[in-house]
C-alpha cells in the first residue's frame, strides 16, 4: 500500500496561516524591546548603587 500526500489541503493551509502572524515582529514588539533594551541596565545601574550603599553602610559598622 502506498502512501500518498496531498501538498495543499485546506486544513494545513489553515495551520500555516494562522502561525505565519506569530512570526512578524509588530511595531509594539520593537518599541517594547527597544525600552527593556534601554531601561533594563540603568535600572541594574541604579539597584546596584542601592546594594553597594547599603553594604558600605553595613561593612562601616565593623
């Protein structure tokens, strides 16, 4: 018995185009990975001088 497949059938056709918008990037994915991009290290930035204060300020105490 010999297998046969049919290269475009409606329900593949179906599958392909609704996973074909998930692979675009939208002008809201760019903007927000441009301000995580941005943000992201001067928040790191500021949470690290926080920390360095405060374990300065606990090490004074020695």
């Amino acid at each position: 018995m010999a297998f046969t497949t049919s290269k475009d059938t409606s329900a593949n056709a179906q599958k392909e185009s609704w996973h074909a918008p998930l692979n675009k990037p939208t002008s809201l994915s760019k903007i927000t990975a441009a301000v995580v991009v941005i943000v992201l290290p001067f928040f790191g930035f500021f949470l690290g001088v926080q920390y360095a204060g405060a374990v300065t300020g606990l090490l004074q105490g020695f």
